[in-house]
C-alpha cells in the first residue's frame, strides 16, 4: 500500500517556506520505478520585510500571494539526494524523531559534495523547474527508498539577504490531499528578504579658505567591477551596473547632499566619480567657477558590508587638504573656486602719456597641491589705448622676486610662473599666499575721451574659463568757441596756452591731444582757434585749469585781462552746453577785459552819461526861470 509523503521541513520559520500544509509521516516505499520523477516548481519570492503570517498551502499554486512579495528573478537552486543521511539520523545514534532529521538535514554540510539536480534559474515570474527523481539510489533490504532531497539556494543576486534563505528537506513523492494519487507538480514558495544601502555624502565649495554647501556637482558610481549604476533598475527592481553611457548622473543639491536616494546598494565596494568638463570645470556658480581635483575619479569609497545579514557603510573620501580620510562613517568631498586676481591702478582719472602704475595680486590657491594644475600664467590685456612698458613688469613673492620674465602678448604681456621650476617649486610650497606683479603703462594720446580704458589681468590656468579682474582708467577734454563780442560771428587765429593749478604749461600735438606738461611755454605749448572760431583740448585729468589767449585774431584785440579760468569734468567734452565761449573785441572798440564785464561797464557808463545831460538839463531849465 502506498503511504503520502510529505514536505519536509515543514517548520515554515526555519525552512522560509510557505508551510504546505502536509503530514510528516514516515517515509515508506515509492513506485518501483525508478526513472518516474515528480515535477518540482520553486516560486522564489522577494520582501522588504520578512511576512510574520504564513500562509497555510498544500502543494498547490498560491494564487493570492503575501501583500508585499514580489516574484525574483536570476536565483539558482539545486537539490541533494540526503535519504542516507536521512535515515542515519532516524535508526544510528541518537535516533532522531523525524521532525529532529529534517531540522538536522536542513544545516547538513554539503561542502564538496555533488549535487543530484540542478533547477532551472528563476524566471520573470520568479519560477524555476526541475524533475525530481521519486527513488534514491539508497537501499534498505535491497530495496530502492523513496528520495528525500535538501534544496539549496546557491546564487541570487547581490540584494538577496542569503542570510535569511534557509535550505528547504523535501520528500518525494507528494500526493494530492487525502488521496493516493501524486501531485503533477508540486509547488514550494521559498521567500527571502531583500536588503541594501543608499549611500550620501555631503559636497562643498572651497574658496578664500570657506567651506559652503555646493550644489549641482555631477557624480556617477561604479562597482569594484569597473560598471556604472544604470538609470534603469533591473527587472527584480535591484540597482543594476553596465557601462558608463547609461550611467546614473546624480546631483549634489542645495545642501550639497549626494545621495544614491532609491538605489539600495547590496554588499560590495562602490566609488563616486565626479564629473567635470573636459577643462576639468564642475560648477560654475554665479561668477565663481569650480574645478574638480586630482581625486576626483575616486572621490569617495563606500563600503557596505554585511555583518550576519545586516549592513553598515563605512567611507573612505579625501579632506579639503586633499589628505584620505578612511572608515569614517559619513563623507565629503571638496570642489574649489579658481582664484581670480586683484588689481589697481595708482590713479584712474588721468591725462594723455601719463604714466600709471599698475598692482596686480593673485592668492596663490589652497588647492595647488590637490588640484592637477599645470598651467600657472598671469596675463595683462590691456586695450589699445594703453602703452606697455615692458621692463617695467616685475612679481615678487614674500618680498623675493620671482625669476619668470614677461612676454609681450598683444598689446600687454603673459607670465608663465610654471615655465620656470624653481618659481613652480616656490609657489607650490606656498599655497595661499599672495603673488604680487606692478607694471608701467601710459595713456595713448589720441584715445576717445570720457570713455573707459580697461585693462584685464587675467589668471590663464588648465580649469577654464580663466578668472580676471579689470580697472578702468578715464580721461577727459574740454571744447572752446572764439567769437566776435558783438556779433558772435567765429574769429580764426586766436592763439592760447594752457596752465594747470601748479603753473606748470600744458603741450599738445597737432590735433590738440594733451602730451605734458613743462615750466615754461614751448612750441608745442600753443593750441589755435580754428575757421570755424572752435578749439580744443584733449587728454586732461578732471580738474581746475587757466586758459590763457596769447594772441588776439587779426583785427581783434587782446582782453585786458587774457585769462579765462575753465573745468575739465566728466561731461565737459561731450556736453555741447558746457562749451566755453571766449569772446574778442575790434580793434578800435573798446577792448573786452577777457569777460563778460565788459557789457556791464558799458551798461554803467550810459546810464551815468544819461544821468549827467538829465542833470544838467534840468538845472538849466529851472535858472532861466
């Protein structure tokens, strides 16, 4: 008579089944057969959270599975052939019960033995497949016993708990409740609990020595395999790694946070790499632009180890010294801001061919032994209406002068502080100190007047774009019209010099452009009125000036007084109401006194002439009365 077989391992919390449901019965006999198999279907499913509740089965599909449980694929099963073992448990030794034999089987070692059958690995469905033999090769008597087999689970992928898989003891063959036929398949629900860890780290900007939050830095993660974490999750919803074209770009945000948020990473070693752009730039944020360092294809290590089936992260990430701090339990990494120069000038309200002195100052950064810098190069662009003068350029460090010599470059000049070792050498050894460069230039005669002179010093080094700063020099003119004091007709020839507030003569060129000044006057000294009564002087600092008329046009007379007091401002070129108008008077006229004073002389004079013949009139008038 053919007895049921049962399931074993029915101690569902050890074996994470869900329980059958089958008696524990002794196992007898099978068919006589021994190529007749019964099918076996694993249905491997995967938890957040390992159900507490098991559903009761019989060997049947379960067509209503767990809230939360969710089919894996990839997972690979074999099965043992353990009868022997079964049966030394039950009749040697102790002589266990058969509950005892199926607890103990389920921790049998199998370290170098060989699997009877291999299952097929888990399908979409999580559903893997193998036909069982029902008889051992074991006898009893002579006699072929019926197979028992320990079911072990012996790959699955990287976020499988393994430590909650429990090997299942299944006896063959099952037979359909209360009857004597055998299942066509029988159905086991191995479940495992699935497990990973985000990973975070927190991402600054490094500059003038202050840490803040950085936002927008990019970053990819790859496995000790070299592979980067895809976009796409894999088919079981666990992070899955390929190569770097589909990479997953994550972002630092405004707290500077970088977080592997809804990619829990399984047991392994994982490296963020940062991204940068090919001139090595990472963020540029508002006018800061900030590169990446030469760490920064390892800029942090996490580890997720698994302790017994629970993980822990420990890091390993670079200080904002660029010194590796390891197994740390939280992370940073540091970007840096590329230094931009400082400059002034000795005065920016200045005259044509006046010589300026120009300071320009660049904090050495206090990454240049993190950052791969390679290129170390200060350039002055001025514009054309600057002249350089080239000896003039020297830079010093801590009071030393640097041997780099400046190199015409356009209208300005390029140091390469790298080109020279010892200069490297000097500057490498003095992260955040102060190099510090003074030139000569002067104003081109000639140049548009109330209209900007800039002059960029610019700090040229391999993380693009380049960082300057500019100061604007300015200057200025003032327009004359000489005009007939009666008629306002233009008067040519009107000859004049110019004096500042020191008394020193003012020359000019042809076309009136300021060239100097002199004690005494010289014969670049006279500037002239034209045909048009209109002259001119251009290339002057703002400020109080005399205009002195030296020569009356002909037919004219000087003023009594030839001096005519006048200001150069911001405006007085341009603004055609701020010309000033210098009269003359015929000759033979009562001579103008270099003003308009004239006019109220003549005013006074009449209406005392007209005084006097009223007066005397008057007194006549009443005599002969």
């Amino acid at each position: 008579m053919k007895i049921k077989k049962k399931l074993f391992g029915a101690l569902a919390t050890l074996a994470l089944l869900l329980p059958l449901g089958l008696g524990m019965g002794q196992v007898a006999k099978a068919e006589e057969t021994t190529k007749e198999t019964q099918t076996v279907i694993l249905h491997k499913l995967q938890y957040e959270s390992l159900p507490t509740d098991n559903l009761k089965n019989d060997g049947n599909s379960i067509k209503n599975l767990p809230e939360g449980s969710k089919p894996v694929k990839g997972v690979k099963f074999v099965a043992y052939d353990v009868t022997e073992e079964y049966y030394n448990l039950r009749n040697t030794g102790k002589k266990m019960s058969a509950d005892d034999a199926y607890l103990a089987l389920q921790n049998l070692n199998i370290t170098g033995r060989n699997f009877t059958k291999e299952f097929s690995v888990t399908n979409e469905e999580g559903e893997a497949k193998a036909d069982l033999p029902l008889e051992s090769d074991y006898t009893i008597n002579g006699k072929n016993q019926d197979a028992i087999y320990l079911i072990v689970e012996n790959y699955a992928p990287s976020n499988i708990n393994q430590s909650k898989s429990t090997n299942m003891v299944l006896a063959l063959p099952v037979y359909n409740t209360d009857t004597n036929t055998k299942k066509d398949k029988v159905h086991l629900y191995p479940k495992n609990e699935i497990y990973g860890k985000e990973l975070s780290f927190t991402k600054y900007g490094v500059k003038d020595g202050k840490n803040k939050p950085l936002a927008g830095a990019k970053f990819r993660l790859k496995d000790s395999n070299g592979s980067y974490l895809q976009e796409q999750h894999d088919s079981n919803g666990f992070p899955s790694f390929s190569d770097v074209s589909k990479a997953k770009i994550f972002l630092s945000n405004d707290e500077g946070v970088v977080s592997t948020d809804g990619y829990k990473l399984s047991p392994g070693t994982y490296t963020f790499e940062e991204y940068a752009d090919q001139n090595g730039v990472t963020v540029t944020a508002g006018k800061d632009t900030y590169h990446a360092n030469k760490n920064s294809q390892n800029i942090v290590i996490a580890n997720v180890v698994d302790n017994k089936g629970i993980l822990s992260v420990n890091y390993s990430y670079f200080n904002n010294d660029g010194k590796q701090v390891k197994n740390s339990s939280d992370a940073f990494a540091y970007n840096y801001a590329t230094t931009a120069p400082e400059k002034e000038v000795d005065d920016s309200d200045v005259d044509y061919t006046q010589v300026l002195t120009y300071t320009a100052k660049l904090t050495i950064p206090a990454d240049i032994n993190v950052s791969n810098y390679t290129k170390f190069d200060l350039v002055d662009r001025p514009d054309e209406a600057l002249i350089l003068d080239l000896r003039s350029v020297t830079a010093e460090l801590n009071d030393n002068k640097l041997n780099t010599q400046a190199v015409k470059e356009g209208n300005g000049f390029r140091l390469s502080f790298f080109e020279n070792e010892e200069d490297k050498a000097l500057i490498l050894n003095n992260a955040g100190k102060e190099i510090e460069v003074t030139y000569k230039m002067s104003v081109k005669p000639g140049v548009d007047l109330e209209t900007d002179v800039n002059n960029d010093i610019t700090f040229d080094n391999n993380f693009h774009p380049e960082t300057s700063n500019k100061v604007i020099v300015k200057t200025y003119g003032k327009k004359f019209i000489k005009e007939d004091a009666n008629t306002n007709a233009p008067l040519v020839g009107a000859k004049f010099v110019v004096k500042n507030s020191e008394g020193k003569f003012a020359e000019f060129d042809k076309n009136s452009n300021f060239l100097g000044w002199k004690d005494t006057v010289t014969d670049h000294s006279t500037i002239t009125s034209g045909t048009d009564g209109s002259f001119e002087v251009k290339g002057l600092a703002t400020g109080k000036y005399t205009l002195v008329e030296t020569k009356a046009p002909a037919g004219y007379h000087l003023p009594s007084d030839p001096t005519f007091d006048f200001e150069v401002s911001e405006t007085s070129y341009g603004n055609e109401k701020e010309v000033l108008t210098v009269p003359n008077t015929r000759s033979g006229i009562l001579p103008s006194t270099g003003g308009k004073g004239i006019y109220a002389l003549v005013v006074i004079g009449t209406i005392a002439v007209a005084g006097a013949v009223f007066y005397f009139t008057k007194g006549r008038k009443q005599t002969e009365a």
